[in-house]
C-alpha cells in the first residue's frame, strides 16, 4: 500500500491514493509507541485527505524521531 524510500538519516514512507482503498469509509491515523503499543493515539483525519508522508530520522540512542504530514 506504501512506498517506501532510504535517505542517508533514515527513510520515508509515501501512502497517495487513499481513496482508493477506503472510499466510502472514514480515514483514521494509528500509532503506537512504547514496548508492545503501551500508548497508542488515534485521529480521524478530514474526508479530502488523499496522501501522508511519514519521514523515520534516525537519532543518536537508535530509535526513530517519526514525522508524519497529511494533505
């Protein structure tokens, strides 16, 4: 579903057409963080969202600082 791209500081991922697969239901964003999902965070993003973009940046302790930009 995704597309994923190395960088020299980590990598992205590229998800386009979200319509395609969830058209008519309604678009969700789901992350979980800590050891076994301890925390998790859900959002409902708008009904016109067609792309996200997430970006993994490597840091210095060896896990990822993740940014993710949806339009």
């Amino acid at each position: 579903m995704g597309t994923e791209t190395r960088t020299k500081k980590g990598f992205t991922l590229t998800f386009v057409d979200l319509d395609k697969f969830t058209e008519p239901l309604e678009k969700w964003m789901y992350c979980a963080y800590g050891m076994g999902g301890d925390v998790q965070l859900l959002r409902r993003l708008p009904d016109t969202t067609r792309e996200c973009v997430s970006e993994y940046t490597k840091t210095p302790y060896g896990n990822y600082d993740i940014r993710t930009i949806c339009r």
